[in-house]
C-alpha cells in the first residue's frame, strides 16, 4: 500500500490540486497531511474542506502550529504580518472549518509509524528539527521506526543507527529509498504549499509499505497563478514572492 505524505500545504490549491493528481498517478491510496493547512495563502477554506473530505474517506490529519493560531486568533506578541494573515484566515473560515482545525491531534501512531507536525519529544512546542541531533532527539522520544514530520519547509531524511549514530540522507526527487529494519528513521516530505528549498515545485512524499521505502517528489504548478491570488487577497506581499523564489 502506498501513502502519499503531504505536509504543510499553506492554504495553496494550486499546488495542493497538482501534489493530488500526481500521488493518484504514483498509485497512492492512502493520504497522511502534517498539518499547516492554513496560513500565507489564498484558499483556506478550499484546503480545509479538502483535508476534511479526505479525513471522511479514511485520511489522517495533524494539527500544525498555524491551524492551532488560526483557531486560538490573534496573540498580541505576534509580527505585523502574522497578525495580518491570521485575522484574514479566520475571517475566510467558517465555524465548521475552525471547529474540524481545533479538533486535530498532534500526533498519531499507527504501528510503527508515527504522525507528527514538528517533532515526537515535544509536538505542542514547535521546535524546528534543524539538525541530526536534534533529528535523533525525536527519534529517542518514541519507539516507532518511522517517525514522518512536516514543519521545516524543506525536505529532508534522517537514520539513527542502534548505536545512536545519526546521518542525513540527500534525497532525489523519484528515487525510491528503502528503509532497512535496523535503527529508526526521520521523514520530512517538505512543504506542499511554501517550499523554502531555492525550488519552488510543490513537495511530497509516498511511503511504501511494502518494500518499505520513501519516495520524495517535486511537482511542478502554477505559482504565479498562486502568487497573483495572495496579493489580491492583500496578503503581504513577500508571502507571494516566496511562492515563485521557493525561498
């Protein structure tokens, strides 16, 4: 059985409408979303109701940092343009939309798989996993032999050995990589909505059961097309730079 992974999809259809079609011609039956279904982008609302039919038929769903902010509003320890964003969002979402973010787990294992946002030793923090170290950190908090994150933005594929030696892999857009039994393993598909790689093709990954082994992916879609509705929603502008730089 193949699942696609799709994190951090930053209320941008025309991405998330590209990473779809392209995990049901790799063969993807099952779907997994990270979270950060809202936030920087033009269509949250399309993204929720979409993240939510797909629950209905047997998805799974995290909650992400911006969904939380979404439902909680605006904090006023936040940047100018946060604020803008959140409030914006939460005047495009309806009390349905909000309820199904706010009803989101943090985490959830299946077997020897574990879905989580940003890391497994402490998912409500946020913490960014930017290094092995911190990689390993995650992988010690739970017993899991594949732990799946989103949150960084940029995709990413860490091993921690029985001895506690950590590497980082370089993964290749399409080349599956086989997960061996021994040790554990950290993926990170990178961001569907928001890559911040220097490419700014929407990212994702399928996981094979069977093998089992990770595929990244890169899709291309139109992000000037994305890019001209954030300005026209009057978002800041730099959330719409950052769709045609992936920076």
């Amino acid at each position: 059985m193949k699942t696609a992974v799709i994190t951090d999809l930053h209320a941008n259809r025309e991405a998330v409408e590209a990473v779809m079609n392209h995990a049901q011609g790799q063969g993807a039956s099952v779907h997994a979303f990270l979270g950060d279904f809202v936030g920087y982008g033009a269509d949250p609302a399309w993204v929720v109701d979409l993240v939510r039919e797909q629950v209905g038929r047997g998805a799974l769903a995290i909650q992400g940092n911006h969904d939380l902010a979404t439902v909680l509003g605006v904090n006023p320890a936040m940047r100018p343009d946060a604020k803008a964003v959140i409030e914006w969002t939460r005047s495009s979402l309806d009390a349905a939309q909000l309820d199904f973010l706010q009803s989101l787990p943090l985490s959830q294992r299946h077997g020897e798989l574990l879905f989580v946002h940003a890391n497994a030793y402490a998912p409500g923090a946020w913490d960014y996993i930017l290094n092995a170290e911190l990689a390993l950190r995650s992988m010690l908090a739970t017993p899991c032999h594949v732990t799946f994150c989103g949150h960084m933005h940029q995709p990413r594929l860490f091993h921690a050995a029985a001895t506690g030696r950590t590497g980082e892999f370089a993964p290749k857009p399409g080349a599956p990589i086989a997960l061996r039994p021994e040790g554990q393993w950290l993926i990170i598909p990178g961001s569907a909505g928001q890559p911040r790689d220097g490419n700014p093709d929407a990212c994702y990954a399928i996981y094979d059961d069977q093998l089992p082994s990770i595929a990244y992916h890169r899709v291309p879609y139109d992000h000037n097309k994305a890019a001209d509705k954030v300005r026209a929603a009057g978002l800041p502008l730099r959330l719409a730079a950052r769709l045609q730089t992936g920076h």
